[in-house]
C-alpha cells in the first residue's frame, strides 16, 4: 500500500498548511496516493500579492543574463534529480517510465534549456525614422508583464508548465501557478525546486485545488493577475477568456483538437502504421496533438487498418514503473467514464470496431485503475459524433478517401485546427497538402516532432494566440518603443 503523500500550495516561498484538502487517486490502482490542498479564495490572493511583492524586490532588479543563469542552473538540478520528479509523475499519471524518463520529464528540462537560449538570441529591433535635421531612432524594448496566472492541464503535468514557466521566467515575471487537481505534485516540485536554486520568495507560487468554482477560478478573476496562460479544453478556454474579459488582460490560449491524419497510398506503409499507431496511443492518447481522425486511401485502407489494429494489440498495460509497459491508464475515474461515454456512442451511432472498444481488464494490484482498450472504429460519415468531438483516449476512426482535394477539404471540416498528420513520399503533394490544412502545426512523414523556437498553437476552437520562440517573449513580455531623436 502506497503512503498518502501531502501535496501543499507553495506561497512567498514557503509550503503552507495542507488546511482543506481533497484525496488525489493513483491512476493506475485506483487507490488513494496523495491528500492536496484546495486553496480557497484568501491563500490565492496571498499567492498573487506574494508575486506582486516578488516584482518589487531583488528579482524586479535582474538582468537578463541573471534570469538566463537562473534558469540553466534549474535545468540541472533537475537533471540532477530526474528519478525524484519521474517517480512523482508517475504517481500522479501512471505514465509508463519510458515514456517518462526518455520523453517527457527530459523535455520538461530542455524547455528551461530552450527559452534560455531563446532570449539570450532574441535581436533586439531598431528602426531608424529619417526627419528634418536628423533622424529618430527607435529600439524596442521589452518589459515584464507582470504577474502572470498560468492554469495547466493534467496529460503532460511538468512538460506543459515548464512550456509557460521558463519564458515567463526568462522575461521578469512572477507566476501563480494552478496546476491540475489531477496532477499536482511536479509543479510542487518545480516550485521547491527554483527556491533550492535561488529563486526569490515569491517568484514562483503554486496554489493547488479544482478549477470552475475554485482555485481556478479565482486566480484567473483576481485583479492582481496582469496575463492569463492556459492549456485544456476549449469550454474551460472560454471560461478563462470571459474572466479575463475583466481588465482586460491579455489571455494565451492551448486548446482542445480533433485530429486528423491523412494516409496516402504512396506513402511508407510500415511508416504510416507505426507513427500513427504512436500519435494515437502514446500517453492513453491524452495528449492535445492525439490522432483521432485517420483518413486513408483507398487503395491501402485495407492493410492500413489491420496493422493499425495490430500494433493496438501488441500495446502492453501494466504496471507504469515496469519497462516493458507502453499502455497507461487514463487520469482518472471520470475521465474513464467520459472516454467509455463515447466508446459507447461510437457503437450507438452503429460504429464497426476494428478493435477494443470497452473497458480494459486488469488483474490486481491494477484492476480498480482507469483502464480503457486501445480502440478503433470504421463505417461512419464525418459527421457522426465521434468523428467530430475529442475524446482524450486511446481511440480513432479510420475512413477511406479518394483523391487529395477530398481528403483536405475533409480534414478541414473541424471546429478545431490544432495538429495534422500527412504521410506521402510525394514531396510536391506534402507541400501542397500541408499548406491547404487548417492547422497550426502540420507534420509530414513523423508526429510531435517539436523544436521549442517553433510557434505552437491552434486554428479556430483550438487556440488564440501562439507560443513558442519569441512568440513566447513577446506573450510574457510588454514591448515598449523608445524613441530618439539624433
Ligand atoms: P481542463 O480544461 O478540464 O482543465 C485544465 C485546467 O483548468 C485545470 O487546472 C483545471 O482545474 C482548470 N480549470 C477548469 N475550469 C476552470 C475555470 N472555470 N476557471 C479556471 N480554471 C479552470 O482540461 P484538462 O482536462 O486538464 O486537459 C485536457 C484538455 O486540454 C484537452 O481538451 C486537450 O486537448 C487540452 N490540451 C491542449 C493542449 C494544447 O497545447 N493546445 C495541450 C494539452 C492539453
């Protein structure tokens, strides 16, 4: 039996009482591993007016190489304490170590790496303005913002706040951050992290609980929060914008998608099958870029399928912190719900299911965990639910096309643009495709291949604004021009 752990918010650099609190579940058996903290309304006010305090103390004084430093030394400290924050992760996930130790927790690190080095090359921009006996000279020059609220989701915990974290960092911000209630433990972690490196108190705040109604709710309503950065679901997204309305302060916006892949037939057959069997499973397919809508050509629909289905039954659930393990669970247990939900629509709207399709069997210690089949279905029009609402799991529908301005015109038929998928060996047709998708990240021939300077985001439902590179500077920093005469 696991030890419940305390998970504690983390205030003007201290960890504060647990006070009320609510029991966070392993996914993975079911069973109570961690007691969080439900940060009312006056300790996320005490959070947000440490930020404010932080801005005016030695850390509002820091140059950009002292920022930049800062971040390199959390970089390897955390290195330094990769199994700590992957046995954490795992706890709160029930991730496969794999995934965790080679993927995630490494690219959580690279993204402090990563906007390290984004600010130490951003150009800074003059222009020079010819006038009357002389000229102007205008620099643009950054500033923080200020206190930035960054509300995260659950599916990649430490990975996705480190995304947001290091550039606000980076620019002279403080932060509160609201992690999941699903996922608590990393930001705790980054947070006592940063300290042991010499963070000011204050910089860096996390306060734990639930979001509508709750901690969420009030950080992102506070007034003492100048910018709002959120990653979930579009219906919390709006939620946040209509909060941030107040103001207004400038509000980052990661989104849900509807993913499609598109399967030509001159593509590497073998290819095809294993990148996407990859962009459907990895992470129980919770993850934003997940492939839910698989499009695929005639002639290979075929033998695409059945090597799809196959590689959905090599998947191996079982214990997250053995090797050979590459299925998880999902979150939680209304996540498994929600996911069968549909599992269950999918068969209503008269789905054929290649595979899966229920809940997955496990034996004990794991019987009482999440666990959902890997699942795939054929034989309904675009417009069925589930081949147009997202569903966070292990799951897709595959369909037949024909021709090239079918299949675009097809996949662009979603409320959402986040990711697409096109595998072709035909580099005029990937060209062309990739600019007819509406999506703000298309990958040919590979998936989630992500390089941080990149800008990431999403088309219509799946996003506003983008981040990455000096996208991310600009987000967290207030550009001011200065103009001189000469
Ligand atoms: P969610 O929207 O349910 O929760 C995300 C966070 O928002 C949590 O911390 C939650 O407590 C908080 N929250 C909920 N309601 C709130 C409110 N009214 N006010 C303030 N905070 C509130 O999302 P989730 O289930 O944690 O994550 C899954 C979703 O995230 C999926 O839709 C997925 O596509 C999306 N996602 C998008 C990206 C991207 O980059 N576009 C990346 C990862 C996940």
């Amino acid at each position: 039996m696991n030890p419940i752990e305390p998970v504690p918010c983390f205030v003007g650099g201290d960890e504060m009482p647990l006070g009320a609190s609510f029991d966070k579940h392993d996914p993975a058996t079911g069973r109570p591993n961690a007691r969080v903290a439900e940060a009312d309304a006056a300790l996320v006010d005490a959070a947000v007016t440490a930020a404010r305090a932080a801005l005016r103390g030695p850390w509002g004084r820091t140059t950009l190489d002292q920022r930049i430093a800062f971040l390199e030394k959390l970089a390897a400290h955390m290195e330094a304490s990769l199994a700590t924050i992957v046995a954490a992760e795992i706890a709160d996930t029930g991730k496969p170590v794999t995934v965790t130790t080679g993927i995630e927790i490494p690219r959580a690190i690279a993204n402090l790496r990563a906007f390290a080095e984004i600010a130490r090359q951003a150009p800074e921009e003059t222009f020079e303005t010819p006038m009357a006996g002389g000229r102007a000279r205008n620099r643009v020059l950054r500033h923080p913002v200020g206190v930035i609220g960054i509300v995260a989701p659950w599916n990649l915990p430490l990975l996705l706040l480190t995304w947001k974290v290091a550039p606000a960092l980076v620019c002279g911000n403080a932060i509160v951050v609201k992690p999941s209630e699903h996922s608590p433990r990393t930001a705790l972690m980054l947070a006592r992290m940063a300290k042991a490196c010499g963070l000011p108190d204050g910089v860096l705040n996390v306060v734990h609980g639930h979001g509508a109604g709750a901690a969420g709710a009030f950080l992102v309503a506070h007034p003492g929060v100048d910018a709002v950065s959120f990653t979930g679901e579009t219906r919390t997204g709006e939620a946040i914008m209509r909060a941030a309305a107040a103001g207004p302060r400038p509000v980052s916006l990661e989104l849900g998608g509807k993913n499609p892949a598109l399967i030509f037939a001159d593509c590497d057959l073998n290819a095809a099958i294993a990148g996407t069997a990859r962009s459907m499973f990895d992470n129980c397919g919770q993850v934003c870029l997940t492939t839910e809508r698989v499009f695929v050509q005639r002639p290979i629909f075929e033998r695409f399928a059945a090597g799809l289905a196959a590689a959905a039954k090599a998947l191996k659930p079982g214990d997250p912190r053995a090797p050979e393990t590459t299925l998880g669970p999902a979150i939680s247990a209304v996540q498994r719900e929600k996911v069968l939900g549909l599992y269950a629509t999918a068969k209503a709207e008269g789905a054929q299911v290649l595979t899966g399709g229920g809940a997955l069997e496990m034996p004990a210690p794991f019987a009482d965990g999440y666990w959902v089949e890997p699942t795939l279905w054929a034989g309904l029009p675009d417009t069925a639910e589930i081949c147009r609402r997202e569903v966070f799991g292990p799951c897709a529908h595959l369909s037949v096309f024909d021709d090239e301005d079918e299949v675009v015109a097809r996949a662009n038929a979603s409320e959402f643009g986040l990711a697409a998928t096109v595998w072709s060996t035909d580099a005029a047709r990937v060209e062309r495709v990739g600019a007819e998708l509406q999506s703000g990240t298309v990958w040919a021939n590979c998936w989630r291949v992500r390089d941080e300077r990149a800008p990431f985001g999403g088309f219509k439902r799946s996003g506003i604004g983008r981040e990455g590179g000096a996208r991310s500077l600009d987000f967290y920093s207030e550009l001011k021009t200065l103009c001189v005469f000469e």
